[in-house]
C-alpha cells in the first residue's frame, strides 16, 4: 500500500506565519541592505587613494563616533533647540494652517478665490524667504520657526481641505435636521471626520520641517543640528558630521512613527 503525505493541509499555517514574520523581518532585512551598501561603499572610499580623506564617512568611524555622541550628551543637546524650533513652527502651521483648510475644503468659492495665489507660494522654497524673515523678525529663532512655519503649511491646509470636501453630504444634512449649529456640526461631525486627514497632513508637514530646518540652522543660530553639522564640517571631522546626519534620520523616523500611531488610532464612524 502507498503513503502519499497532503501538504495541503499545512500550507495555510505556513502560509500564516510567513505573514505575522514578514512585518518583523522585512524593515530588519531593508536595515541590513542599507548598512551593507554603507559598508561597501566605504571600503571601496578607504581603497580609492584619492577619496582617502572621506574615510571617516565608513560605517565603522560612523558608529564609533555616534555612540560617543549619544553617551557624551553632544546629540541631545544639539537635538533640543532644534526640536523646539520644528514643534514651535508646526504648531503655528498647524493653528494658522487647519483653519484655512476648514474654510476652503467648506466653500468652493473661497476655494476658486484662493487657488492660484497659494499655488504660487507653495511652490516658492521656504529658505527664499530667509532675507525677508531676517529683516521681520528680532531673533534667528524666530526666523526659523517661521521659516518651518512656512514650509509647514501648505500640506496642513490642503489635506484638510480635501478632507472636509470628501465628508458624505448626509451627514452634515443629518446633523442640519437635528438642530445642530454651526460650531456643534463642526465639533460633532467636521472635526472628527477630517482628523485622519488632518494628522496625514501634519505627517507630511513634520518631513518638509526637518529637511527645511538644517540649512535653516547653518545661518546664524549657535545651537541645533544643523549648527552642529556645519561645526562638524569646519573642523573636518567627517565621522562626527556622518554621525548627526545618521541621527537626525533616527529622530526623524521616530517623530513620524509617533504620528503614524496616531493617525491609526483615530477612525471615526458616523452612527445613526
């Protein structure tokens, strides 16, 4: 008599722990492929005669160099003024930008009317208004965090527009028969209907500020990342210089990691 073994059977397990791994081993894998090309490029660097000088841009000195700043306390110190320059400039983005997206998501006129000329400045670099922040503004920090402010804006406002633009007229006529006012349809069904939206913005917003905010923080200030960085450079210690660009790419994927958790955890559901 044969034997045959059905596999059949086991493949939908194997099939299910492949998927539960894959979330895990995934990023590790993408973190492995990246740190094995830094690795291999810097080998080919410290082999190449002429690129000898950039060795301490290798994944050796790199990492070296990062722990000392992380132990020694270099990298939150430099970290702090800058966190507080991007927080200040995304809360004035975010006060002065979720308004406006609310009133242009409501109304397709002020929409028309608004249109082209925010186009126009939303396409114009943020760092082209560093002379005019320098003649408004007292300090370099303000001139900074309007400078975030400014590069901020632009995904709060539009993503909150399109967000109140997709809610179903059925809810707002819903909330209209029941009696609701102006300001209870907007804290009742506006705000948590666009929240998603809003958060997905504010997301979008924090990327644009940290890139905006280290060649903000070479002009001026004495603090902050990219003040570090540029002191780094000046001196020629690569490793330093390689190990704050590396760091400023960890805070930043832990900024973004703190809204993406937030976006997730708000969902709203109209009920009857």
């Amino acid at each position: 008599m044969a034997f045959t073994f059905d596999n059949t059977a086991t493949e939908p397990k194997a099939r299910s722990a492949v998927l539960r791994l894959t979330p895990l081993v995934a990023p590790l894998a993408g973190l492995a492929l990246f740190l094995a090309l830094w690795w291999v490029a810097g080998t080919a660097i410290e082999a190449t005669p002429r690129l000898s000088a950039f060795r301490a841009f290798s994944l050796g000195p790199t990492m070296v160099s990062l722990a000392d700043l992380l132990l020694s306390g270099d990298a939150w110190k430099a970290a702090a003024p800058s966190l507080k320059r991007i927080g200040e400039g995304l809360f004035w983005a975010f006060v002065i930008g979720a308004p406006v997206g609310l009133a242009i998501g409501s109304s397709r006129l002020l929409e028309r009317v608004l249109q082209l000329p925010f186009q126009i400045l939303r396409m114009v670099s943020p760092l082209a208004w560093m002379p005019i922040a320098i003649l408004v503004f007292a300090t370099w920090d303000g001139a900074i965090v309007f400078l975030i402010a400014a590069a901020a804006i632009w995904p709060i406002i539009f993503s909150t527009a399109a967000g109140v633009r997709r809610i179903d007229p059925i809810w707002l006529a819903m909330a209209d028969n029941l009696g609701g006012g102006r300001l209870a349809v907007l804290r009742t069904v506006i705000l948590p209907a666009v929240s998603r939206d809003v958060l997905g913005g504010l997301r979008l917003a924090l990327g644009v500020a940290w890139i905006i905010l280290v060649p903000a923080e070479y002009l001026g200030v004495t603090s902050g990342l990219g003040y570090a960085i540029n002191d780094a450079r000046d001196t020629l210690s690569y490793d330093r210089l390689a190990a704050l660009v590396l760091f400023i790419g960890l805070i930043g994927i832990l900024l973004d990691s703190i809204i993406m958790v937030a976006i997730r955890r708000s969902h709203w559901t109209p009920t009857a």
